[in-house]
C-alpha cells in the first residue's frame, strides 16, 4: 500500500497525518506548541524543541496508521506563516523563533504608517503589513539585534525549517514569499518591501524559492533515525497553512471559497489573478496551479472564544474538558441576537487587519441590561464570529457562491447553521477537520506519483460531510443584527485611539 505524510505546524498545535490514496486519515498524532514569552507582547519558540515534538508526532502518527514506514511514499509540510526562523551557516538557529502572533514591531508598523508607506507595500506585495510579519520582524532585529544578521545563513518560515531539518536543504515556496512580503505578481521577494521595513539588508539571506510541488529533498539518514520515516523518502518545499487549508478541502477553482474557523479565521476566496480589492487590507497569497487566495483575516477568531471561556467559565465534562454540547444547548436556549447583545470580537492584541485596518482596536459587549447572562453573552460570542466573516466577505470584491468550513468550529451543526443564517449562504464541511495536513500530503502524493495532477488529487480527497442552507426568516432576523453589529464596531473603533493613550498614561491629543 502506498500512503503520505502531512505535516501542519500550526500556531497552537504540530500534527502530522498518515493519508492513504482516498485522501483518508489512518494515523495522526499531535503536541501543544511550546510558546515563549521573553516579554508580554512577544512570541517565540525554541526551534530545537519544536522539531523534536515533530519528529515525535511522526514516528507516533506511522505507528498509528499501523504501516511500514517504507510505505509512506512522501511528506508534505504546511505551516505558519510569517515570523523568522532564522539559522546559521552549520543550519542551527541562530535564536529563538518569531512567530506571527509577536507584536514587537508595533510601533514601527504605526510609525510606517504615519510616513504613509503601508500603502506601496500593499501595492507591491497585495499584503497589509502587521507586526509578525518577516520583513517587520527582520527591521526590529536590524535595530535591535543587529548581530543576528551576520550570524544568519538563511531566513526560514515555519514549515521551512521542519524541511531543514528531514532533508538538510534550504528553500522556500511562493506562498511563504508572499507574507515575507514579496513581489505577488512576481512571486519573488521584493527588495523595496524589505527596504521599506528597515530590512534591506535581509534581501540576500533570503533562501531560494521552489514550486511548493517540487521535491526539494529526501529524508536524511540523521532525520530517519529521530522520525522513523526511511531514508531517501522524497520531501516536497510544501506551503503555507492558508493556502494547505484551501487545497485540502478542494477550494482550488476560482471563486471558491472558505473559512478555517482558528485561532485567527481564514475567509478566503481563491482567483485566478492577483486582486488586491479591497485595497490596503488582508493578505493574498500565491498558490500552486498559477493562482492566489485572496484572504480577508478576523485576527482574533476563536481565540475570542478561548478568551471568553477562560474569563467566563463553561460547562465540563466528567473528564474536566469543556463540554461544547453544553454550551451549544446555552446558546440554543436565547433567541436570535443574543438578547440584546452584540459582541465587538477584537480581543488580539494585534488589532484588526480586516474589513477595516486598525492595530489599536479592542472588543467590547454591547447591549448589556439587567436581564444579560452568561447564555446571552455566550450566544453572541457564536454571532459575532459569524458577523465577522461575513464582515469580511461583504468586503472582497467578488462574492462567494458557497462557504466551507474547516477548523475545529466546523464539526459544530450548531454553528455552522448560524454561518448559514448569518451570512446567506449554504455552508459546506469538508470531511477532514486536518485540511492543513491534508493539503500537503495532496502536494506529496502528486510529487510521488499517487495522483496524475493536484486537480484530480483534489477531487480525489476533498469530501464533503454536510451542506447547511441559510433559513431565509431566520437569514431576514441577522441582516438587521448584521448592521447593528457594523454600527457598534464603528463606534468602539472611534474610541481606540484615546483607550490606547489613557492605558499608556499619556494625555490624548
């Protein structure tokens, strides 16, 4: 039997998967990120002890799956995007890695922005800018560190770096360029985008770019004793995980559409041309098959949810886990437009970068009376993240026929019949939660063989487990919520500026 490897290094959490030819997943496994926090704002991670977890989740996800691992015939790697996984001339890290979550490069990105230089680099990269990019992460170590470029060899992204350390070699993909940022139309790094976050000097410890299909190296015999993974088995350069998650669930045709319900949720449209509309917001990424997936990010997606069940409580489990069958029957229990209450979910300390760009704003409960409870609020968490995404595809200049969705979120039919209802629109689950995963090893596969070409990979693996259609007066109800949301979100943004100056101790202008 023949069989693929797919690797997500996610934010919060590294799987690795063990797919066979139908695009199914017989074994996978996964680790808690370790994150670090030298300071309050910043994000890292120790590159050495990422690896070993990931090399952890391979042997055990083979083991799982129950096969040879002479049958895994290739591995794909998605990851993260953005931050700076930078290593030496041995291939060692030469510090902690960046990560995009990591806001130590906010005041330079506001500093950008005064000098009115945010949109050339949307111009040039078809990216808003935001503190954990690569190109902002590499200014603050200019000023910073500048010792760190001297030491730096190359500077890696998430899945990069994994790929280093399986096959020894150094290379990236067009959709990791595309968030250093480069050049979309050109798909290349841009000297003037790094030059203009005060990382000119970085241009030339930029690693080569490979087709994110091609084989870029084979597992060494080192990488094989500490994964269990045979050696000389082929390694594809992979992407990064926006684009993994669209491929994964078949969003590959233009105007496909789909919304990775994470700790930031992904609305992304695929095009076949580089569309920048609506100008200065989100992201666009390069993806294989010369197309892009135009993304429109709610940057603190469920982690607004997190948020509000540590700060709030939720009901548990014999086990201690949270009982989301509990909280769905809560929510259940309050009528459309959560009593009242209309939740502003901009918890991340980053900000928003889309509809609207705004690193000073925060979230707020809006509608708050005498009556409000726990259910209430917690019902309008569930809206607001719905609000969110339609926020952002109200925004984009083509409209989606359909939305899938895919993340942990998705498994809920509680909640994707609320994105129905919310944003008009029938939602699609995909049959795999791993889309990260699945989208790379469907890179693999191809590279290996098992499939003719990414399209019929795609058609192949892609599944689809549920279809949920907007009930038109329930869909009436959430158009008036919907503005009323807009409304409120408009109002507490007025505000960002002067919380900001207050909570710092200065005196607002």
């Amino acid at each position: 039997m023949a069989y693929v490897l797919g690797i997500d290094k996610g934010t919060s959490v590294i799987k690795a998967v063990v797919f066979d030819t139908a695009g199914k997943a017989c074994g996978a496994a996964e680790r808690r990120v370790e994150v670090l926090k030298p300071q309050p704002s910043w994000h890292e991670e120790d590159p050495a002890r990422t690896w070993a977890l990931c090399a952890e989740t391979i042997r055990e996800a083979i083991q799982a799956a129950g096969i040879a691992p002479s049958d895994v015939k290739a591995v794909g790697i998605a990851g993260h995007m953005g931050g700076a996984w930078l290593v030496g001339h041995d291939g060692a890290p030469v510090r902690n890695a960046v990560c995009w979550p990591d806001e130590r490069a906010q005041a330079d990105q506001i500093a950008m922005e005064k000098r009115g230089l945010l949109g050339e680099a949307f111009a040039i990269s078809g990216n808003g800018l935001m503190p954990g990019i690569t190109a902002m992460v590499l200014g603050w170590l200019s000023r910073h560190e500048p010792q760190a470029l001297a030491k730096t060899r190359a500077v890696l992204c998430a899945k990069d770096f994994l790929r280093l350390q399986l096959t020894g070699e150094i290379a990236t993909d067009p959709s990791d360029v595309s968030f250093v940022p480069g050049d979309i139309d050109a798909r290349r790094h841009s000297a003037r985008v790094l030059s203009l976050c005060g990382a000119g000097d970085w241009l030339e410890k930029m690693p080569p770019i490979l087709p994110s299909e091609a084989i870029a190296g084979h597992v060494t015999a080192n990488a094989a004793r500490q994964t269990g993974l045979c050696e000389g088995t082929p390694v594809v350069t992979g992407l990064g995980d926006a684009c993994a998650n669209a491929l994964g669930v078949g969003a590959i045709r233009p105007g496909d559409a789909m919304t990775v319900l994470g700790t930031s949720c992904l609305n992304s449209l695929v095009t076949d041309r580089a569309e920048r509309a609506p100008e200065g917001l989100g992201f666009l990424f390069a993806m294989p098959l010369d197309r892009y997936v135009r993304i429109l990010p709610n940057t603190s997606g469920t982690m607004s949810f997190d948020w509000f069940l540590d700060r709030f409580g939720a009901p548990r489990t014999d086990d201690g886990k949270v009982d989301f069958a509990g909280l769905e029957a809560m929510a259940g229990g309050v009528a459309r437009g959560a009593g009242g209450v209309v939740f502003i979910p901009y918890v991340g300390s980053a900000g928003v970068l889309a509809p609207f760009y705004d690193p000073l704003a925060r979230g707020a409960f809006f509608g708050a009376g005498s009556h409000t409870g726990h259910a209430h609020l917690l019902r309008a968490v569930y809206e607001a993240l719905c609000f969110a995404t339609r926020d952002c595809f109200s925004a984009m200049a083509t409209k989606p026929r359909a939305l899938v969705l895919t993340g942990g979120g998705g498994k809920s039919a509680f909640w994707a019949q609320m994105f129905a209802d919310i944003c008009n629109l029938p939602i699609e689950i995909a049959a795999t939660q791993e889309s990260g995963a699945l989208g790379a090893a469907l890179l693999a596969g191809v590279a290996a063989g098992l499939w003719p070409d990414l399209e019929t990979a795609a058609a192949t693996a892609s599944r689809r487990v549920a279809r949920y259609e907007p009930d038109p007066i329930a869909a009436r109800d959430y158009d008036g919520w919907f503005e009323l949301y807009r409304g409120a979100r408009d109002v507490y943004r007025r505000y960002s500026a002067e919380r900001t100056a207050l909570k710092s101790g200065e005196v607002a202008a």
